[in-house]
C-alpha cells in the first residue's frame, strides 16, 4: 500500500489490492489463534436458556502494540484511514434513507408501508446476517482457492491486528469494527436494490427469507471473487466500488424475482405498457439527493484509506452523476416532450451507477461522459423491459443492473490505470487494447450468470415451500399496506 | 486517558473518566483566570441598548501553544480528535431532523404543523439555555461536591487549554466549542423526546417553557452526577453515552407532562384504547433512518476521542438496532397478525436506546442481545401504557423510558469491562457478580425520581403560572395546527 | 498560514488569506506546466465521434512528494485538512436536498414537480458549468488585476502540489479535487436560491440557462473579487463564507428574475398581497434541518483547514440559527398572534445567513445577536416585499438578499478581528472604528450593483431569445407540474 502511493504511475486500484494487502496480517492471525471458534460457541450460548455464557470470550488479551506507540506518520494514517471509513460507512448507510424514498416514491398509495417497511426491515436482517456469516464467507480465508472463503461464524473485534499494520508502517490499516460494517452496508444496499424490482406484488415474508439468502450467501460468495483476491482479482478485473458486485447483482436477483412474479395487474394492457406513476415525487426526489449523498460514501470510501485521492473519487462520482442527469433529461425531454421528474433521478442515479466500477480509473472528462452515456442507457432500457413485458416499478433493473454492467464495461472503453496524471489509457478506445474491456465483460458476465442462476434457485425454493411469493389479486389490488401490515401510509388523506 | 489506551484489560469506559480527565485541566484554568466573570459581565453589556459592550473580552490573549508545536502523534490525535467529535456533533444534531419527522409521521395531520413547530424551535431554545447555563450546571467546577457544579454563566471558547492538554502527550483533547455543541445537542435531544409524549393536546408557549427548564437546569444537573465525574459516576454506574442520563430523563419527563395533561380526546372508550394512526408513514419511517445514522453521533461520539474503539461502538450501536427491529417485528406479527410498521420504527429506536449506556460494554452478541430484548420490551410497554391508561401518542415513553431503564441495567446482565477482547465479565450472567447490577439499577432508579419530581414540580408551576398546560376540548378537536399556529400542514390535499 | 496560526492576536480569517496562501503555489505551477491547456485539448477530443482522444493527457507524471516521505505534523494536517474540507463537501451538496424541501414544501401542490425537477437538476448543471470554466474564472491566474482570473477551461486534478504544499510545511494544503467540489457546491447553492424566487411561474428551460449563464458566468467573477485575492480582498473586505459572495447573489439574481416576471396570478388583489400557504411543511421543516446541518459545511468548511478554529465557527453558526429562530418566533406571534412554522423556518435560515459572513469574525455572544437580528429582519423584510408588490414566494430574498447583506455588515458594528480570546473588535460599536464598515457596505453594495447589472441583462437576453421567461396563465393556473412535466407530485391524493 505505501509502496503503491510512492509510485503512482502503475497504482492499481481494484479494491483486491487493498483488501488483500490490509487484511492479509488480520486474517492471518485470527486463523491461527482460532479466535472464531471460541466466539462462535459463545454464541451458541448466546441462547436466552444460556445467558450465562454471553460474552465469555476464552481467548487471552494481547495488545502489544498500543495507539500512544505509533509514530507521528502511523498515527496520522491510522485515525485518518478508521475515521474516514468509518463516515463512509454511515453515508452508505443513510443510502437506506434514500432507497426507501425513491422506491416508496415512486410506487402507489397503496404499496408505501410495505416498500417502507421492506426497506427499513431489510437492513436489520442484512446486517445481522452479514454478521453471522457473510462477512466471513465474503473476507475469510480460502476453502476452494479463488471461489470459496470462509473463517467461521461471527466478526472478531479485536482490533490488535490493525494497530500492529499501522505500526509496521502500512497504511490503510482498518480495524475489523469498521471493515465489517462499511461492508454489511454494502451488502444492505444490494438488498435493497431487489425491493424496487419486486415491489407492489411481492408477499412480505418471502422478501424478506429472500434478503437473508442473497446478503448471507449468494452477494458474499460473489464478492470475495474480486474483493477477497479471488479469480477475477487475480484476471485484473476493475470493480472499485461495485458496479457489477453490488448493483449488478442486486439488479440480476432482482429482475428474477420480477420475472418470476409476472407484471402487476394491470401494468400491460394489450401488450402495451401502461404509467403508473409514484404517488409521492417529493421524497422521491429526497431520496435521489440522499443517495447522490450516500454515494460519496460508497465510492470514495472504496479507496479504503484516507489519502490525496479521496477527493478525485468523489470528483468522477459527481460528475457522472451530472452527466446522467443532463444526458437523460435531455434524451427523455426529446422523446416524450417534456423533461420527466422520474427521468432526471434516473438519470442521476444511472450515472453514479455508471462511475461506480471505474471510480478510480477515469479521467474527469472520461467520468462525465461514462455517466451521461449510463443516463441514455436507462431512458432507452425502460422503454425496453416494458417492451419486453418485464414489469420493473421503479427502473431498478434499467439504473442498477444495466448501468452496473455498462459501469464495469466501460473501463474497457476508456479506463485509465490510476488517478495519477501520468496515468496510461487501459481501454480499447485511449491506446489500452482490447484486453481490459474482455476482461471487464467476463466479469460482468460471470456476476449476471452466478445472481440469476443462484436467484432463480433460491426463488423457486422459497415459493415452493411457502406457497407461492405474490400475493393474491384481491390483495394486491386493494393494496399490500392492507393484505401485508393492516395499515396505511396517509390514514388521514383522501385519495384521488 | 493515554495510559487507559495502553493497557487495554482494564480500560473504563464509562464516560466520567474521560470527561474528568479531560476537561479537568481546561476546567482548572478557567477558575483560575476567572474567565466567565469577565465574559458574563460582557453579555450584560450586548443587550440592544448597550451594544458597545458586545465581543470586549477583557481577558488577555494567552497562546502559549500553537497547533505548530505539536509532534506527530499529538497532532494527529487532537486532530482527528476535534474533527470526529465535530462530525458526531453534526449527525447529533441531525437526530432533531428524526425526532421531528418520526413524532409528526406519528402523530394526526391536524397536529402536525404543531409537532414540527416544536421540534424546530426546541433545539433553538436548548441550545441557547445550554450556552447561558446548562454547559456550566454540567460540567463547571464543584459546588456541592458529586451534586452540584458551576462556572459561571455563557461557554468560554479559548482554545488554548486544549492545546496545552495536547502538547502534555494526552489524547482526547477537545476544545470547548466542539464539546459544547456536542453536549448541548444531547441536551436537544432530552427535550425533543418529550414533545413525542405531550404531543397533540399541549400548549405550544407551555411546551416551550418546560423545554427552557428542562435543558437549562433539570438535565444538565442531573448529567452532571455521572459525566462531570459527581456521586454515580464515583459508585461506577456505567452509562456510556445516555440510555439514563438523556433517553430515560427525557421518557420520565414527558410522562410526568402526558399524565398531567391525561389522554387525547376518543383514547380510551370504555377504558379501551384506540388505534390513532400515525398521518404520514413515510416521513415516520425516514425519521427512523435518520435517527438510526444519528446514533452514530451520539454513541461513538461519546467517546470523546477518535480511536481504535470508535467504530466498535458504531457495531454494538448496528447490531442492537438490527436485533430490536428483528424482535420487535416477530413479536408484533405473532401478536396482531402482520408485521406493524411503526412496531419496526419502535423496534430499532428501541434497541438504539437499549444499547446507548453500554455500547462500550457488551459484547457483539451481548449488544444484538440486548436490543433484541428491547424490541420485545417496546411492544409490551406500548400494551401496557395502553392498558394503565396513560397515553404516550408516539410510544416515546417505551422507547426512551422503559429501554432507557433496560439498557442502563442491561451492564448488570451481561456487561464486559470494556471493549479488548480480554474484556472480563461484570453482569450477573457472565461471572462479574451483582454489584455492577445494583449500582446499575441505582443510578437508573436516581434518574427516574430526579426527574419525576422536578418535571413534576415544574409542570405545576407552568400550568399553575399560564392558566393550565392542555389547550381548549375545542381546539384539540378541530387539532392545534389551526388553534395553536394559524395554519395548516397539507392545506391543498383534501382530508379522508 | 502557519505563522496566522502561531500569532492568534492577528489572525485575518478573511477567506481570501487562506486562498492565496493555499492556492498560491498550486496556481502558480500550473500555469507554468501549462496543464489546461493539454487537458482542455482532451476534452475536445472526447466527443462522441472522438472517443479515442479520451483520457489522454498529454504531460508526463509527477510526483516528486509521496504522502510517506511527510513527516508527523505534516501527514496530520494533510489529512485531515483534505478529510475535512470534504466532508464539508459533502455537508454543502446535501444542502440541495433542504432547498428542495424547503422551496417544495413552501409552494403550491400543482407546483411541487417544478421546484424539485429545479432544484435536483439544476446542481448537475452547476457543477458541469464550474467544473468547465467558472472554477478557473473564480480561482485561476489573474488577467485583469483583481477583477479578472482565468486559467484554461476544466479542472486539472493533479494532487502534487498539495502534497508539496504539505512537505514544505503548511497546513491547509488541499488537493484540487476536493478545492474545486467545495467551491462548485457553493456555486450550486447561489444557484438554488434563485429557484426559490422565481418559483411557480417561470419556463423550466429558461429558467434552466439562467443557471447555467450564472454559475459559469456572473457568480465566479464576483466571487474571485475576494476569494481569489481581488480588489475587494485587497480593501480588508471580509465574508468569511459568502454571506454576500453567496447567499445575496443568489438573492439579487432570483429578485430581478421575480421583478421581471411579475407576481403570480392572484398573489396581489387590490394591492393587496394574498397568502398562498405551502403544501408540505412536513418536508419544509425537513429542509429546514437539513439546511441547518449542511451549514456545519458551509461555514466551518470555509475555515479550508481542520484546525482549532473549525468548531468554532460551528458554535457562531449554532448560536446565529438560535437567535434567528427565537427572535422570528416571538416578533411573529407578535405581530399576527401565533407562531407563525413558515417564520420559525425563515428565522432559522436568516440566523444562518446572517452570520455567514462574519463566523469567524464574531464573538459567541455577538453571533447570537446577529442571527437574532436578522430573524427580525426577516419578518420585517416578507411583509415590505409584500408592500412593494414583489413576489417572492418562500421569502428567499428576505432570507438571503436581505440578510445577506446584514451578515456583511454586522461585522462592521461588532465584529472582531479573528477568534481567539483577545480578538480586538473591528466593528463601530466595539472599539473598532467606521472604517471596516464602510469597507463591508461597499463590499455588500458591489455584489449587489454587479449581480443586478449582470443578471438583468441575462435574463432579458434569454427571455428575449426564448420568447419570454413566464409561463402561459392557463399553464399558471393549472399548475407549472402538468405544464412543464406533464406528471403530477401526488397524483394518488384528492385536492381539497
């Protein structure tokens, strides 16, 4: 990691780098005091028949190295990397804020409390199950060499291994508290991101089974293929901040499950798609602007260390979303005459999809274009899911899984190595060859093809076994608020 | 404080050590220069008439150390230190954005303007009662030793003790600005809980009123006891960042406010309670996200350092929301059929306070434990408030009251002594013994009688002084928006 | 810098100090290297038909500094000052969404859609318009001295110089990106400001190129009168964070856009001004709080370092807000019998504006007087614009015009010379003499004269070219939503 910032011209920023470089020592040597172990079975006796043993964590405190040791330089590194992450992990948090604004948005009346509660549920079970396991599966050592981690059940807090890294003059030197919960958020996110798909027609319960699937198991696996340094890591795949590995995937389980539950009644009438719009543009709108927030979390936070090129993340992520923005107001102004309110928060969102792989392997001028081109891409996919008959109520699939693909793919266009100026084109179109951009498609390809088959799987069993996953007509005309909580969103409104 | 980093097996967490330790110096150096003196005579002077007086501090300049002088170390600690308390100040502060959006999404449209009225104003007001006296009442010099404490009125800003505390090689060095704002944000936040629980049927002036009292007096004075370093904190209650000191005190002072000014017209019929809905689901749940992000702010802000343990405390904090949502929904779906929303909304509130005093003192699945009681607790408190006729519009008395009280003696069940892994057990079910319980239960049950007869005392006062607390039968009915403010919060949505 | 500093009792803490000693060396080497103009040639290259030009920067790498070769105090500040100054970043950016809310929510139903689709698309365009040429115009070399800079056309991200700056031993060395993010969200927010006045009846494309004409344009040169060292800088001119630079250039230029346009239909009868009540003060007061906290970056941001000062400058804010609350809340009960929620908002926001300027020129005491002026400034300013028959439907120019124009010149009635202890007062009625007032009401008076001057003529070109700038009165009357959008915001509830 130092070395790297000593020498920018040939920085590789794929996050695998980091992740392995930093976490190496702390994985390393939990293996060998076999810390989960014992964490884990003073979980099991976690019980509310054993509360006895909460806590009783057997293995012996070691802190060789205490924060006062550290140099100047370490100790500057060491709270500014933990502290930076730390505030990145909140905003991508507040990013839950969003998603249940634009989603509950741009649904109906009748559909608020459940998109609200789904939303709002869901990150208590992502973070819960991320903790339980995901985490490990997604950052543990490895079972099948590149495809398969795991180090037990639990996060172990210790925060020794950090402290030892920053005083052996590392930087990025994250204790495990932070790691764990800038990357559960991530995890959340892409949870989230199936509840627009499925929205207005989806039963409660069986979402809600579905979320623990997909944020213990099916987002972490894929994740450490890259994250973890696993296959596609070691191929030199690009995915900085998760164009593909969090809202590729959350698109593709999504656009299953969407599938699988067909168009909501009335949505195609005669072949021809009908509007339904959101009940409610002003939280819609909120939502766009907190996300637009969160992501400076999400990216940014992405470099996993506090250094001169923080800043220069933040500056592609907003001028993508500019540039989505500008791009699909103008195209959906031309095509539908008038600019649409909806259009615009695509158009933004699309465009920080679209930066969010390559966030640090671009140009300034490179991350405009890349987010305007992702806010054409997601008036021309709307359009083409309701061709299709493929029912996606907020655009979800349009802005996640479509731009999340064309955000991995498009470092192959025009990507940069590194966010120094000296930095070399990588793609097919600035001098780079044709070899990056294979290698950003196979990954793409390799996340679509794992979400859906894995998806698909864990949608059928969950149907099969609990009866189905859509509710029934009655209900869904009336309202899930209704057939799902017994309650609505504006009790005291009148509707139209 | 350094030492306390150094040797991680016994590190206190609860709050007094730090605050004595740290502001002891800066504390000293003012009583001797005699600084506030000067300083209040110069307020004096800036009312309207005598504006020449404003900003003649009659003090000398003192500087004897510059942010220049500091080595490496000490620079990046008082540093990071500022910047992180600064930061948790901010999301603090946001809460009020939370508070007044859940209480308003809870409450009927007709009252809601009043609801936002008196969430916006209140942390106005707190913040300035806070400034003039309260900072002073909580953490100025002694007065009656462990009780009663003082410093003069207004908050002394000069920077240069923090510097000095710095350069001596301790960490944790704040200056006062950055620990006023913290402090009186906590302050707010006492206050705003009690809006929730008078809410819809108080006068909006006699509100205002026992907010001034509130944070300029009743909490500063009763904080003091444990975060000044005064007669609790000496036992060794352990009450990192407020379940008693801000969460119960401002539960127990809305109670005594709800029971005085008895039900919402159409409660209770024939001693049944009746469903109210919340008006506004969305902003209701927004809120909870805002709250939840807050929490970050209050919890590992009360740190009061930026360290290795920072982002542990943000873990404990995530996992206690994430078990008292799980909780909270299972139960409410076992006993009304569906999963309730606000039963979420109440779930993570109420594991977000039932974390509060020991988020440096659990373990992981100690906090997730902890809140996933609290979730339960928050379900059966509503019920039971219900059924002893008291009426609490937003559940803000089970929230805050009741897991107020349950995670100040939580510490006693199934507390660690601290956050290192070699944490010993200091709760009754892990091996630490009784002792920690009851003094855990002492100081919970001191803050509930403090607070029960001042608030007591000073509702009678106002009432008695205003001509009554509860607006007209006439004005509830038609709701205080009209009554209390002339206006409306939705005027051009018809009403159901 | 560093010598400010360690000398407090002189501290000029006027931005423009900070920004030609930060700025200075950065400047200066690249306009030696002739970075922009390479990089200026790749932006043309990146049309669409010119993809392969993309990314290619023509200047070889350098990096003569790695962040590991900074020595203790040096790696401190810089990262904290870059980590700083981008969460105030981010803090300003969020601030779009209280606009949104706020402007929103004070408006019609029938014209929600409008305001939002403003407000969200308006900053992408604000910050493609500064990233293009009005960060150069504001802080790029100078070609008419102290009146004109310009240095090349798009943002050159190269991050030697900071750390240059920071190897050389000062603080506040940013890197470009974060410099130029943090000035183009303040470009942002004059930009937002003029929404608000022109609000519910302007053209959204007209109104869309005014945005574009005043942030590339009109707003930079003012600015660099003072922030890049211009001749206002050089009279002693000081607005700490744009009180005038800002807020009342946003406001002068939504004012000759509202006076151009006429008032709404129905908004004067008789003469006499009509109240048009907002349709959500849910989301109103939401904007409000977000306001509040967004200013943590404004204001404090605009120190452009993490140092003792920081916090500081949060407490002046604080304090502003209070006073601005309280005293808008009691004059307005006063005046019409009730709290008015839309006076307690404005007051909020006029504390804030009001010491924007000064807020690091201010005593704790003297800030809270300023913001509680300008509350009563506020009410008085909404009803004389009323009297004059100018429309100005959520009182923007009374909050940021007006006040503008009051933050600034406070500092010449009881302003003091920086912020420690023995700050001399520089203001008329604190010892200070006529002089600086005379200075900060010339300063008040130029961006007022320039900004009408600039802004009427932009406005009648684009009008002119467009065929007016008001929208048809059967358009106005059924609401700009259908209009402009063609959507509704609330489309699932009934009118009343």
């Amino acid at each position: 990691m130092t070395t790297a910032l000593q020498s920018p011209p040939r920085r590789t920023t794929s996050r695998l780098q980091d992740a392995s470089l930093l976490n190496g020592p702390m994985l390393l040597l939990r293996s060998i005091k076999g810390f989960r172990r014992s964490q884990s079975w003073a979980w099991l006796a976690s019980i509310p028949l054993a509360l006895l043993g909460l806590g009783v964590f057997t293995f012996s405190a070691r802190a060789e190295v205490a924060l006062s040791d550290l140099t100047g330089p370490q100790a500057a590194s060491f709270l500014a990397d933990n502290l930076w992450l730390f505030i990145a992990t909140i905003l991508v948090i507040f990013m839950n804020a969003g998603f249940a604004m634009v989603e509950a948005g741009m649904c109906r009346q009748k559909n608020a409390v459940n998109i609200l509660a789904k939303n709002l549920f869901v990150f208590a079970l992502a973070v819960t199950a991320y903790w339980v396991i995901g985490y490990s599966l997604m950052y543990g050592g490895s079972v099948i060499d590149g495809w398969l981690y795991f180090q037990g059940l639990f996060v172990d807090p210790d925060p020794s291994g950090a402290l030892e890294c920053a005083a052996a003059g590392d930087t990025g030197c994250l204790v495990p508290a932070v790691d764990f919960l800038f990357q559960s958020a991530f995890a959340g996110t892409a949870a989230t991101i199936v509840s627009g798909l499925v929205a207005e027609r989806v039963k409660f319960g069986e979402f809600v089974v579905f979320s623990i699937v997909l944020t213990a198991f099916i987002y972490p696996i894929a994740g450490s293929w890259q994250w973890n340094g696993g296959w596609l890591a070691e191929l030199g795949f690009i995915d900085f901040a998760g164009s593909s590995i969090v809202h590729s995937v959350g698109g593709w389980a999504g656009l299953v499950g969407a599938m699988l539950l067909g168009p909501r009644i009335g949505k195609f009438v005669d072949g021809k798609a009908q509007a339904m719009p959101g009940h409610n543009m002003a939280i819609a709108t909120l939502g766009a602007l907190i996300l637009w927030i969160g992501w400076y979390g999400f990216n940014p936070g992405s470099e996993l260390a506090m250094d001169q090129y923080v800043a220069y993340v933040a500056v592609t992520t907003t001028l993508a979303a500019a540039g989505g923005a500008i791009a699909a107001t103008v195209l959906s102004t031309i095509t539908s005459g008038k600019p649409d309110l909806t259009m615009i928060i695509n158009g933004i969102l699309a465009g920080l999809v679209s930066i969010t792989a390559g966030c640090g392997n671009m140009t300034f001028a490179g991350s405009w274009l890349a987010g305007a081109v992702g806010g054409l891409i997601v008036v021309v996919a709307v359009a083409a899911l309701d061709s299709a008959g493929i029912d996606d109520p907020v655009g979800a699939f349009s802005v996640h899984g479509v731009c999340g693909v064309w955000g991995t793919v498009v470092i192959g266009l025009w990507g940069v190595d590194g966010m120094d100026p000296g930095a070399a084109g990588i793609g097919l179109l600035n001098g780079g060859g044709i070899n990056q951009f294979f290698i950003q498609a196979l990954g793409a390809a390799a996340y679509g093809i794992w979400t859906v088959v894995t998806c698909w799987i864990a949608w059928q069993i969950i149907g099969g076994f609990f009866g189905g996953i859509r509710v029934s007509e009655a209900e869904e005309t009336q309202g899930l608020d209704i057939g799902e909580h017994g309650m609505e969103a504006y009790p005291d409104f009148a509707s139209s």
